[in-house]
C-alpha cells in the first residue's frame, strides 16, 4: 500500500495557515485555522463527502478580508476522531461541535458558512443555539422545516414529494450495515469519486480526488461519514422551533442533483432576514464551480 497522503493544513503550503486539534465533547476534533485571532470569526462548514479541503480557495480570501479563519473537519471526517456510537452522530450533537470549536477560540459566537450537511449543522445550530451564530450563510441545503415537508405527501404536494424522494434515495441506500463501505472500498472509492465529478470538470484535479481518498481511507472515517445519514434518520432530534432570526444568505446552484430547487425558497421564508442567490448553471458543487462569485457574495454578507 502506497503511503498515505498528508490531509492537514500543510496541503495549503502557507506557513501562516496551521492544523489544530481540540478537544470538544470528549473526541479530539482537528481543523485547519488561519488569520489574526483578534479578528471577527469565520467557521466554515464542509458536507459529504469532503474535509476542510473543500474550502481551500475560500481560507486565504476571507483572511484577507479581515478575518479569522475556521475550517473544522466534521467528527468522523479525516483527521477528526470518530466515536462508535451512531447516535454521536445526530445533528444536534453536531451542532454542538460547532459551539465548541467557536469556545476553543475564546469567543460566544461566531459568523456560519455551511455547505451540504455543514449547512444542516449550521441551521441547526442557528435554531437550537441561536447566541452563537451570527450571521448565516447556508449553501445547497434547505432549512430543516421545508425539507422535512418536501419528504411528507399531502394535498397539492405529491409531485413535489415524489420528485424529492427519487432524488434522495442514496440516504436510504447508506442506511444499509456495512454496504455501503465494502462497495467504495472495493472500488477504490469510486462512487463518492463520480459525486464530486459531479462540479465542473476544472473544479477538482485527479489529485485533489487523491487528497480526498486519502482522507476517505483513514481508520474509521467512511463508516462515521455515513453515520451521519444513518443518525439523520434514526436518531433525529426535535428542533425547539422552526424561525431563524439571524440575517441568513442561501446559495443555491439549482442543478442540484439531490436536492430541488423549490427548497431554496421556501428555506429563506423560514428566515426573518433571508436572501437567496441563485446559480441557474450551478450544481450542488457550486463552491467549487463558481468560486469567484461565491466568495465576493460571502465576504459581502459576513461583513453584514
């Protein structure tokens, strides 16, 4: 076996960016930090099947800005360490590893940027722990409400229910024991490959899928990033409401191929003060594909 490739901040090749590993809710949680501590926080969120590297264009940018820089791997993902338990797993026990990593900093909140299921955590963490977000930036994820919604049928809602449905039948598909793994593993992790294909075919090099198997291979990581599926539907916790008060951007690249593009804008009615951008020609990789776009909507709604 070749010898694994280094995930951590090193890849940056920045000696102003480091790794640093915390310890939140008893597991030792690694994250990629950069810029003045004093500064305004940024915690940046990542989704499956990535690590912080799915946020490597955007760290230098936002420091530049003015900002401190806080890119977590999710628990499980990488270099952070995985619990066995599935239900360590559920949403608000991630979104509890967000206010932690923003007390590691010395702070009682911060400015959320989530994509994919970092955008889950994040609008959990918006409603269940509203002190300690700020300002919310959510990217390809519908609000919890409007989701759960799209997957009920009821009257006038069927087509949209079953469109959803059909595009959501990987979720079921990873609650499957052990299934899952032995078909990426066998395949050199091929499947979770053809997922990030998915962005533009500039947007991520062979060697950047090489970064991501490596982080993919470590010892337990596949098994706790589908846990997080499984823990979604089987250890689901009840949010203590549904109105997110913080000024909230949502993103939306609407050739998502998992999610609808109606869930766009039913989530920002969820929002007191929400505003929806979208990117008609963008996937669900639409950080990736439309990088310069992203980042100047961004920096223009973090600094509010």
């Amino acid at each position: 076996m070749p010898p694994r490739l280094a995930t951590d901040a090193s890849l940056l090749r920045d000696p102003d960016v480091e790794s640093v590993y915390r310890d939140i809710d008893g597991l030792e949680l690694h994250a990629v930090a950069a810029g003045d501590p004093s500064d305004p926080l940024v915690v940046l969120l990542h989704g499956f099947p990535e690590f912080w590297w799915g946020w490597r264009e955007y760290v230098g940018p936002l420091v530049d800005a003015g900002y401190r820089v806080l890119a977590p791997d999710g628990r499980g993902y990488n270099l952070s360490e995985a619990p066995d338990a599935l239900p360590a797993y559920s949403t608000d026990r991630l979104s509890a590893d967000l206010a932690g990593w923003i007390e590691s900093e010395g702070r009682d909140s911060a400015r959320v940027v989530g994509h994919d299921w970092g955008a889950a955590v994040a609008w959990d963490a918006a409603l269940r722990r509203p002190a300690v977000v700020d300002r919310l930036v959510i990217i390809n994820v519908p609000h919890p409400a409007a989701f759960a919604g799209a997957l009920m049928p009821s009257r006038g809602r069927w087509k949209l229910t079953l469109r959803q449905w059909r595009r959501s039948w990987y979720v079921l598909f990873f609650q499957l024991p052990g299934v899952p793994e032995w078909l990426n593993r066998r395949s050199d992790y091929e499947g979770m490959a053809r997922f990030l294909r998915q962005a533009s075919p500039d947007a991520l090099s062979e060697a950047d899928l090489d970064r991501y198997r490596a982080a993919w291979s470590r010892p337990g990581a596949l098994t706790a990033m589908l846990d997080w599926y499984r823990a979604a539907v089987q250890h689901r916790p009840d949010l203590p409401g549904v109105t997110v008060e913080q000024p909230t951007l949502v993103v939306w690249g609407e050739q998502d191929d998992a999610l609808l593009p109606e869930l766009a804008e039913q989530s920002v009615g969820f929002c007191e003060d929400g505003r929806l951008e979208r990117f008609p020609d963008a996937s669900h990789w639409v950080t990736h594909e439309r990088q310069a776009e992203v980042q100047a909507l961004l920096r223009e709604h973090l600094d509010g």
